[in-house]
C-alpha cells in the first residue's frame, strides 16, 4: 500500500478554536487516531506498524506503514491485518513517528484505548486534547453495556452505529472511521460536560482529579514520552467531567 499523508495546514501552537464558556471546540480540531501492532524481538513486545488518522468526517489524512526498528517475529496478521510484504517499502519508525505527529499538533485526538497508541508512538498528548471512547462512560450507559467495564470498540459500534467492524482481521483506518463516528454521537455532551466542569470545579481539586488517561500527561504540544509531567495538569476524563445524563 502507498504511502498516505496530507498536510497539517494548521498554523501556530493553540487549537483553532478553543473551548470557551460559551463554545465547543470547531469540527476541524479533531482526529481520530488508531494503530496497528506488531511483535519485534525474542520477547514480540509490541511496535508500530501501521497508524491511520482521518478527520472528523472520516476522510484519510494519515495511512502509513512504518517499520520498526527491531527485526519483526510476530505479524499478528490475524488481528493486525498486517504481512510481510506490507512491510518492505515501509518507512522508518522515526520518520513515521514525526508525520504522525504533525498530523496531531494543536489537534483533539480521538481514540480507542488510545493511550496504547501513544505508549508505542512514544509520543504524550495534552489531556485537555484526549478524547477516549474506552473511557467515557456514557457510551457505555448509551450502548447498553455495564458500566463498570471498559467496552471493546467493535461493541461500541455494534451497539451504537449497528456497524459490524472487525469482521476477521483489523484495519487502522475502519477503526479510525468508528471511534470517529462513535464519537460524534456524544461529542456535544462530552464537551459541554468538559466546559461545565471547568468553570464549576476550583483549579486545584482538578489538578488531583483521578486520572482515567494516565498514560497521555499534559504538554504544551504532542511531545516525546520523555518530558516530564505537569503537577497541575488536569484529566478531564476523570469521573467528574462526565455527565451524568445523554439526551
């Protein structure tokens, strides 16, 4: 498969739009992001080797496969979709790495158990810019499924979208697409609940919020896994910044 990659024509360091008291974040802010895996090494600990970003009407803005840096021993073909051929004009992990990035600066990323995704990206995400469809417990209220467990996404879009995803082997870019469209469908609710809780709650009773994204700490931008973490940063995917209630 080609290489797919379009231009992030987003300038400068803040979000288009930013939430503010009396709005949400402008459509073109957010992407969804999904990767796939592979094994490397004795142990077939998990690298890159496809990552799909699209926008928020689902059109492909990222589709790469990339090539990790250890000698690959486990396709996972049957979950990854990927084989080996997939890999031979694949480009290096780092080049990979950096247009994922430019793709997510200044952006609201959309994810599935995203934070997966970051840890093999090795890239951090600001919390105020994470979306996590696994997290949001009112997907889980609006998709029938208890709301104690962590729902998988082809559930969600069973039950939310009456989509079949995942029929035998994964594909990036389908599982971008559905967190993407299960998104949409609370993303009113999901951000005024953001806004509301902002304004009510005192800075530094957010700042010790739980954290139901620990692996995505904040930064001025997507940064390395490096960087150090913020002390005030803020979930806001902890328990109080979801509404209790979806129309």
């Amino acid at each position: 498969m080609e290489h797919r990659s379009r231009s992030n024509s987003r300038s400068g360091n803040a979000l288009k739009r930013k939430c503010s008291d009396a709005s949400i974040p402008d459509t073109d802010n957010y992407v969804a992001l999904d990767c796939e895996f592979v094994g490397v090494g004795r142990s077939k600990r998990s690298a890159l080797g496809r990552c799909s970003i699209v926008d928020f009407s689902g059109r492909v803005l990222c589709d790469i496969y990339a090539k990790p840096n250890q000698p690959v021993t486990d396709y996972r073909t049957r979950w990854s979709g990927i084989r080996p051929r997939d890999l031979i004009n694949a480009i290096p992990f780092e080049n990979a790495r950096n247009i994922v990035k430019s793709h997510l600066k200044d952006r609201i990323v959309v994810g599935h158990a995203v934070h997966n995704d970051f840890k093999v990206l090795n890239i951090n995400v600001p919390f105020e810019r994470v979306r996590d469809t696994s997290c949001y417990k009112p997907l889980r209220i609006k998709a029938g499924l208890p709301r104690g467990q962590t729902p998988s996404l082809k559930k969600l879009a069973a039950n939310i979208l009456g989509r079949n995803i995942q029929k035998n082997e994964h594909c990036s870019v389908e599982d971008a697409r559905a967190t993407m469209e299960v998104f949409r469908t609370v993303r009113e609710a999901w951000e005024l609940g953001l806004l509301n809780a902002t304004r009510q709650q005192p800075k530094r009773s957010r700042a010790n919020a739980d954290s139901a994204n620990s692996s995505s700490p904040s930064s001025d931008d997507v940064a390395d896994d490096d960087d150090d973490d913020d002390d005030d940063d803020i979930s806001y995917l902890a328990d109080a910044f979801w509404p209790d209630e979806l129309d």
